[in-house]
C-alpha cells in the first residue's frame, strides 16, 4: 500500500471511529491510528501479521506512555480494554478504551475503576479481591526471614488493613464494597479513585503533548 | 494517694502492652539505677536485707543453679537460700522461675546473673506489678497508702470529681498526688508524685521511716529506709508512667526525668522545680493516649510506611477522616514517625501521594508544634521543591501549606533562602498569563494559594524586600482586578505588609493599585475593607497617594468605615487610613464636608490604643485648619484627649501631645486646658524616658505658655522646668530643640528667667551651639536672643563662647537660623566685649552680604 494511500485509509477510519468515540475529535483519532499503528510494527517484527496488541505487548505500552508499573493492573487494564475477549486489542478496541476509560468523565472513571478492583465481576468489590489486590503490598518479610510466624503476622496485617479500609469505604456495612460505597467514597475523596492500585495513566498531560498534540503538525 | 495510685494501676490493665516495660532511654536509666541500689542492698542496708517479704517476688529468669555460689543448698536444678530455715519452705530457685523472699536474696540473686542483671531487674519489675503488695502484705501496703491522708482524700473527693488527689490542673503539670508519710523521728514527710518521680516537700535530713499497723511493725530507720521507699514509689509510678504515657517518654518526659536520680531522690527535691520547667508545647492528656483515636493513629501510620503506594495512598485517605483540629492527634502522628514520612513523601515522584500527604500536611501545619517541627525536619525546603511541580494541584497545595508554616520568622527566612518567593510569585505570573480555559480554575486556585504564602511570608522585612525585587508587585497589583474575596485578601495583605518597605512603597503607589485599593474599601467583606485601609494607611506617607484617594473618591468610603464602632480592627485601619489621608488639607476639607471631626472626637473616648493613636494623629493633622479648631471645643473634644495624657503608651503619648498642641494656639481652647490642669499633665511627662514623648509634651508646652492666661501661676506651683537642665543634657536634637522652644517662651518671665539663670542654663545653651542641625540653631538662638533679657546673661554668654558659633550661623542656608541669630546677636551687642568677637569674627561683613 501506498504511502498516501496508506494515510486516506486511515483518515477513513479515523472518521468512522471518531463517530463513535467521545473525548476525541477527528485529528486526534488519527493520531491515535499513527501511533497504533506503530506499535503494531513492533509487534509484528517477531510473530507475522496480527489484528491487534497481545497482552505483552499491550501491557509494554501500559507502562512506557502511561507509567504504570503494577503487573496484576496491567493484566486488568488489558481485559477490559479487549472487550471481545480474544487475547489482542484491536485499533478500535484501543480508542475507544482510551476515549472511555483514561479520557472519560469522572463518572465514567468510576465505573472503569470499580469494575478494575471487582475481580470476579460479582458486582462487589469483596473482600477476597481486596485481599488479591493488596497482598503483594506486603512481601518483605517473608523473604526476608522465612519463618511461619511471620507469615501469619502479615495474613494479620493484611486483615487489619482490610478492616480499616473497609471501615472507611463500606458505608452500608455488609462487608463488601457496591458502586455506591465507591461512588461516595470517591466523592468525599477523589484520592481513592485509584484505591487498590494505580489505572489510570499518570501523566495525561505528557501524552497529549507527545501524541495528540505532536503529530498533528505531521 | 491510695485512691490515685491503685485507679493508676487500674489503667494499666486497659493497655495490651500492660506486661512489659517498654524499652526508653528513661526506662534504662531507671533499671541501672535501681540494679545499682539492689546490688549495694546486702553490705549497705544489712538491716534492711533481711526483711521478710509477706509475698515471695515471683518471675521468670534465666538464671540457673549452675549460677550460684555456696550460699546456697542446690540439688539437681533447684535450690533454696540457706537462710531459709526449713527445708519445706518453696525453693528459692527451680528451672526459669525464681522466688525472693527478701532484699538481701534479691540482692543475691541479681548478682548471680552476672551480664544479664539488667535483664534480670527488668524480669522482676514486670512479673511483679503489686511488688508493693507482695512485699508488705496487702493491708500494710493498701495503709500506707491510705495513711494520714485519708481525711483529705475525703475532702478531696468533694472538691474534685474524679476523686484523685492531685487538683486537675496540678495533674496537667503531671503530678499524681501528694502524701503524708509519718515518720518517727522527723515528723511527718509530705512527698509530691508525680509523673517525672516521686520528690519530697522541703523535708530536712533524713528519718526514719515508720509504718504500723495493729499486727505488724516495718521500721526502716536510715536515710537509705527513705530511699528504698521513694525508689519502690518512683518505680511503681514510672512503670505506671511507662504503659500509659509511652508517647510523652520520647519528649518532654525525657527531660524532666533526669530529676528523678536516686541522688536527688535522697536529697531534697521539691515538687516547684517541676513548675518551673519550661513546657514549649502543651502535652496531650494521658486519657488520650488510650483513646480509639491513638490507637487508630499508631495503626494507620505503620500501614503508611510500611505498604507499598497503594496501600500508603489508601492510608493517607484514611488520615484524612483523623481530627486533625486536635494538637493532641498531630503529635501523635509526630511523634509515631507519621510527619517525617509524609515530608519525605514530598521528595518522591508519586503525585498522588503527594496530593494526599499535602491534604493532611495543609492541616496539621495549622498547629504551631509541628510548623517548628515540619521546619525542623527541613519539610520547608520540600515544600518550597514542590512548588516547582509538573501537577498544578501540587503546586497549589504545596504553597497553601506554606502559607500555615511560615507563621514563624525561622520558616520564611528559610521559604527565601530556598527561593520560595520567587516560585510563589511564579504562580501569579502562570494564571495571569494562562490562557487555556481548562486550566483557568486550577491555576486561580494555585495563584490564590501562592498569594497566601506570601501573604506569610512577607511578615519578614527581607521577604518583602525579595517580593519587591522579584517583581511581584506588579503581579499582585493586577490579581487586585479579581472579584474573588478569597483572593483579594491575601494579594491586599501582601500588598499591605510589603508597604512598609519604602522601596515597595514606591512600585505600590501606582494609578491603578490606589484605585483598586479604594474601590475593595466598598466590599462586603470586612477583612478585605481591613487590609485595604491598612495598605492605604501606610500608603498615603506619600503626597501624590493622598491625591490619588482623593481623586478615586476614597475618602467618602473611608468616613463610612467609622459606623463599625464594634469591629476594633477595622476602626484601627480605617482611622489609620484618614490620619494618613488628612496629611493633604485639601482632603481634611473634603472629610469636614461630613463632619469626620466631631466624629473622631467621639472616638477619643472607650477605644483600644491602635484606635486612640491614630484618632489623636489625625486631630492633629485637622486641628492645622484654623477654623477647626473651634469645632473640637464646640464638640467636647478636648476634655478626653487631656484625660489621654495619663496613659502609658508612648506612641499614643506622641500623638496626644501634637494634638494638644494643635488646640493649644486658640485662646478659648486654652482656658478648658487651664480648667483640666493639662499644662501640670504636660510638663510631668517631660520625665518621660522616651525622648519622642519628651520633645512632643515640650512642643505642646510652647503655646500653653503663650496663651494661657495663668500659665505662671502654674509653672511656678509645678516646679516643672527644674527638669530642664537635665533635658538640655539629652542626645536627642529633637528634644533639644523643643526645650529651648520652652526657653524661649519661659524667659519673658523674669522671675523665671532668674531660677532658670541659677540653674547653670546659660553654659549649658552655649555647650550646643556646636551643633549643625539648622532646627536646633533656630530655637537655641531663639533661647540664647531671649535670655539675654536677664541681668549679665549678655556677659556670660560672650564669656561662655557663644558669640563665635552664632556669628557662624549667619552662613545657614536656612532664613530661620539667620532670622533667630541675628536677634540673638543683636541682643548680645549689648556688651562691649561681645562686640569685639563679632567684629573680628567678620559678623559685619556676613550681615552685609
């Protein structure tokens, strides 16, 4: 395919999803084409043609544009934005993932998010996935020493800390977290959006610059 | 004492740590020196050895048979003391577990532990808390401390509901409770506990110690009987001390417990020198430290540095939910580590942690302990780093923080030092020039912050001088056009607090400030209308600022500040502002178009100093306009301003005077002074030691003399000018002038003239005609050309060398010093000799010229 071709195809599709996405105009979902794109050339070099991101891949992208850093978050982030669940995010999966999850309103981050720490997609935050997302917060001392005591002492912690945040965030006090306990949660304090591990890109304003803003001078 | 002391251990049983003694430098401390007292039992105190305990001293050692030496009766792994009689008595020692029956065994005992003696006493002080009951039997114990203080008790109880011995306030100093031991020989010995230890109440030497009941005698009659029990005291209550206040160990309690030696303990030491202590920070009560609230605090701390971002984002969210209005939570969270982490935080790059840290720091800074601590813990510095943050919200947080800590001079000289000022001022500069309507709201809110820092900041004369030369006048000069009171009472303030600066004062003084200045004095908002007086107060020193008010209609708003008589703050500014303001005539004119000096006469009356100064300072300006002066008498002014004369403020002294002064020129103004005796009132404060007062009450004195009709009668029955002399001796040119302004005035009465003559005040006016200050050489020729009139004064003065100097004056720039020293030579031509020094002195030819 030609070069220019190349580009009309991409302006044609980048109105066609444009349509359907929210926080993004046109140029923008060019843009965001471009670098998908890209990233899909990597990607390619080693296993033949694909229709999308892999989860390694993808989880690479989480981290270099985005700065995240937590790999169980990754693997969440991956799930949800592969909607069709066949292991690749495709170039439309990808904008409007972007557009609805790191771009949405605040209200639409409170979904992505709770729907990130509901684990089993009970529609509860349980304890249980409480106790999955923070247990890697505690990993030294078992390294450390080794000892059995020890680890009943951090299954101790890691039940007293699940207390105080339950005590803080359960508000109708049957044990587990619903939207709404989230919702108000997040409400009084917007920090606990992000509550059980960071999910959204960390520095919004850097990517714009580098992607959505740079590459429209090309 | 009994009550207090057993309600005390009572506590204990509440804390989960209640088993062990915690380890504290004071803690160690006091387990050397009880193991010191201990060992030195058996050949110091052999009496007191031997005593029997009602109850064996129980705990679990690790000493063993192997241990000891031939004293004792040992098989396989246990033994018994040889001075235990009968062999079915307990053994002494089994494998882990030993039992003491006396001092000397325990003595003994610790010893034999060889390097784990500390150990060993800690063993015993934590297996056995009632040691005191163990030790004496429970009713002996539970009498002595009952004993002699149990009709107080009683009486006590009535006065104080919690029923404890020491008084509630005395137990905000730490004291327990006081008691009365009766001894033999001494009398009674009155001991204070208290939390730093137990001290004995101005008791002389030694006694003996004794305690009895109807079964048993204990008598301990030596000086180390006294200390034995005041140590078991000490122990009993620092252990008491040591589970409940663990916290209050690491600050001030390390202090005040190097009292608490054994050698002070047998040495007298009152309970007063636990007053004087200094205390710099007030101490939560211990009740909170076994409050929900502690405990939730020591736990959400450790997860905050113990977790990983997450699980200390989720912490920082929780500590938001802590009262942190209360002194008592923000030192916990010190003083558990919490406050250095969160600073520490601030040098991370995990925005959003640092966003939570800043939330609970923003608050916690508001205590005045932890500004010193955060500066301390050089949190400014990481403060003022953040300032230069990627994330706006940061900034914002970061600087509003700032504005809380910088309420002392050692964190704003710091704020400077790390250049702070000029990133505050950064702040401004980023939401005047921000453009993108997404950001407008947060960087307002940023600017808003950066102006509050340095609202703080500019407490501090460098930092004003640094704001001025960072060019954040002009900055705030254009925030000034906001709408925002949340914004424009930090930019005023700034604005205010710089203008005292002449260099700031300068860049201020622009159009277009002035013009904002007056407008905000229409705001709904008093503290704004405050600042706004404030900085026109300090403004309008300046001639074209006055204009500038007057010309932006300033002075209309400023008149109608005076209705809020209740607000004392804003009064203070407000008449600062029409003081300053009724400088210009042109604007006393306007202000008497409203009839503001009968208003500020009534103001003389029922007002705080800050008021009263700048009432007096602005009569005086008004009182320059003639027919002004016959409206403060027509309004009953001038009665509460001769009152004002007998207050101590210096300032308000000054102000008073001049205003007095000002009335003073009108005849009638100066019969109602004569009426209130106000000439006596202004002479005696020629004895003022502030020489601003001495020369205002001199200048007020001049036309009371010229005006009052029996202003003689009043000086002569005063005696005042007797202070003369000592005044002409004053440093101050000032004063000099004004007493030779009195001279003057004094020396057409020629029996006065004659008392002054006496008083040496010929030498002493020709000792200043050295000086070069043209005011001072207008008045003193004045005093020298009217004391002339007196007898051979004309003689002396040539005699004294006044000729010469006079003669030079004549050279002055300024028409007045020619004016005067040409009447005073005149006067002194009337001696022949005088003649010769001015002629040779080429006087003739200056006079010529």
């Amino acid at each position: 395919m030609s070069s220019s071709a190349n580009k009309k195809a991409i302006q044609a599709l980048a109105e066609t999803i444009s349509k359907k996405v929210e926080h993004f105009n046109k140029k923008e979902v060019e843009c965001l084409i471009w670098r998908f794109n890209a990233l899909l050339e990597a990607q390619k070099h080693s296993d033949g043609s694909v229709s999308g991101l892999d989860r390694n891949q993808f989880k690479v992208v989480l981290h270099n544009l985005f700065e995240m850093t937590d790999d169980f978050i990754m693997d969440r982030v991956f799930r949800i934005f592969d909607k069709d669940n066949d292991g690749f995010v495709t170039v439309e999966e990808w904008i409007q993932g972007l557009s609805v999850h790191f771009w949405g309103t605040l209200d639409e981050q409170k979904r992505y998010c709770f729907h990130m720490y509901d684990l089993k997609g009970s529609g509860f935050i349980t304890r249980d996935d409480i106790f999955l997302l923070l247990k890697d917060s505690f990993h030294l001392r078992l390294e450390e020493e080794g000892r059995e005591d020890d680890y009943q002492d951090e299954q101790d912690e890691i039940n007293e800390l699940m207390e105080i945040v339950l005590k803080k965030m359960d508000h109708d006090k049957d044990g587990r977290l619903s939207f709404q306990d989230f919702e108000k949660s997040v409400k009084k304090e917007e920090l606990l959006l992000e509550a059980f591990g960071s999910c959204l890109p960390n520095f919004r304003k850097k990517f714009e610059q580098q992607v959505l803003e740079k590459q429209q001078d090309e | 004492m009994g009550v207090s002391l057993s309600k005390a251990a009572q506590w204990t049983t509440f804390s989960p740590d209640a088993s062990k003694l915690k380890s504290t430098p004071t803690n160690e401390a006091l387990l050397k020196e009880i193991l010191t007292f201990v060992e030195q039992i058996g050949s110091q105190h052999p009496q007191e050895a031997d005593f029997t305990f009602e109850a064996p001293l129980q705990w679990r050692t690790t000493v063993v048979t192997s241990d000891l030496k031939s004293d004792y009766h040992i098989r396989d792994s246990t033994a018994w003391s040889h001075e235990t009689d009968s062999r079915e008595a307990p053994p002494l020692l089994t494998p882990f577990t030993v039992r003491v029956r006396s001092l000397g065994q325990l003595s003994m005992l610790i010893q034999a532990a060889e390097d784990k003696k500390l150990e060993e006493v800690q063993a015993c002080l934590e297996g056995n808390r009632d040691f005191l009951v163990k030790i004496l039997g429970p009713r002996i114990a539970s009498q002595l401390l009952e004993d002699g203080a149990y009709a107080d008790v009683e009486s006590l109880k009535e006065d104080f509901w919690n029923g404890c011995r020491a008084p509630p306030w005395r137990q905000a100093q730490g004291e327990i409770c006081y008691v009365v031991i009766e001894s033999v020989d001494t009398g009674s010995l009155n001991v204070t506990c208290c939390t730093a230890g137990v001290f004995l109440n101005g008791v002389g030497g030694p006694g003996a110690l004794f305690i009895s009941n109807s079964r048993k005698e204990f008598i301990l009659n030596s000086a180390a009987g006294v200390t034995l029990w005041l140590l078991l005291f000490h122990t009993y209550i620092m252990y008491i001390h040591s589970v409940t206040c663990r916290l209050r160990d690491c600050c001030s309690f390390r202090k005040t417990s190097s009292k608490a030696t054994l050698a002070e303990l047998s040495s007298e030491t009152s309970s007063e020198s636990e007053e004087e202590e200094e205390r710099p920070e007030h101490q939560p009560e211990s009740d909170f430290y076994l409050s929900s609230e502690f405990l939730q605090i020591k736990k959400l701390v450790k997860y905050l540095k113990k977790g990983d971002q997450k699980v200390t984002l989720l912490m920082l969210c929780c500590m938001l939910d802590l009262d942190l209005t209360q002194d008592s939570c923000n030192l916990a969270i010190r003083d558990e580590g919490g406050l250095q982490f969160l600073l520490n935080l601030l040098d991370t790059n995990e925005d959003k942690c640092k966003i939570g840290a800043l939330k609970i720091l923003i608050r916690m800074s508001r205590c005045v302990p932890i500004q010193r601590s955060m500066e301390d813990m050089l949190g400014v510095r990481s403060l003022v780093n953040n300032l230069d943050s990627e994330v706006t919200k940061v900034k914002a947080l970061a600087a509003e923080t700032i504005a809380n800590v910088a309420n002392f001079p050692r964190a704003r000289r710091t704020v400077r030092q790390s250049g702070g000022i000029e990133k505050l001022i950064k702040l401004l500069d980023c939401f005047l020039k921000s453009q993108k309507k997404s950001d407008h709201l947060e960087n307002m809110e940023a600017a808003r912050c950066g102006a509050l820092a340095l609202w703080s900041c500019s407490r501090s004369t460098k930092n004003k001088k640094a704001i001025c030369s960072a060019g954040g006048i002009p900055l705030l000069g254009c925030l000034l056009t906001s709408s925002l009171e949340s914004m424009l009472i930090p930019v005023v303030g700034t604005l205010q607090e710089c203008a005292s600066e002449e260099s700031s004062r300068i860049t201020i003084q622009s159009k277009d400030i002035i013009k904002n200045l007056v407008k905000n004095l229409r705001s709904n908002c008093t503290d704004l209308q405050i600042q706004c007086s404030m900085a026109l107060f300090k403004c309008a020193e300046d001639t074209e600022t006055r204009d500038l008010v007057r010309k932006y209609k300033g002075l209309k708003p400023l008149v109608e500040l005076l209705n809020n008589t209740n607000n004392k703050e804003l009064l203070a500014a407000a008449t600062g502002a029409i003081w300053k303001c009724s400088i210009s005539i042109e604007n006393v004119l306007i202000f008497q178009n409203d009839k503001v000096l009968e208003s500020l006469a009534g103001l003389l009356t029922a007002q705080p100093e800050e008021v009263l100064i700048n009432v007096a300072g602005a009569l005086t300006e008004f009182l320059q306009v003639p027919a002004n002066k016959a409206v403060i008498r027509k309004c009953d002014g001038i009665k509460p301003m001769i009152q004002l004369l007998l207050s101590t403020n210096q300032a308000l002294l000054v102000n008073v005077t001049k205003a007095i002064s000002a009335c003073a020129t009108d005849r009638e103004n100066m019969k109602i002074i004569d009426e209130l005796d106000g000439i006596s009132l202004l002479w005696s404060l020629l004895q003022n030691p502030n020489p601003e007062v001495q020369a205002s009450a001199a200048w007020a004195i001049c036309p009371c003399i010229g005006n009052s009709k029996d202003a003689m009668r009043t000086v002569l029955s005063f005696q005042g000018f007797g202070r003369i002399p000592d005044l002409l001796m004053s440093t101050n040119n000032e004063v000099l002038a004004s007493i030779c302004a009195v001279i003057a005035k004094l020396a057409k009465y020629k029996n006065i003239l004659a008392t002054l003559t006496d008083l040496g005040i010929v030498s002493l006016l020709t000792k200043l005609t050295n000086t070069k200050d043209d005011r001072l050489r207008h008045h003193l020729s004045d005093a020298i050309c009217h004391c002339c009139q007196f007898a051979n004064n004309t003689a002396a003065f040539g005699e004294a060398g006044a000729v010469e100097p006079l003669v030079r004056y004549m050279k002055s720039e300024d028409i007045l010093v020619r004016q005067s020293a040409t009447m005073a030579l005149f006067q002194l031509s009337w001696d022949p000799n005088n003649n010769l020094t001015m002629l040779s002195r080429g006087a003739v030819k200056v006079s010529c010229v």
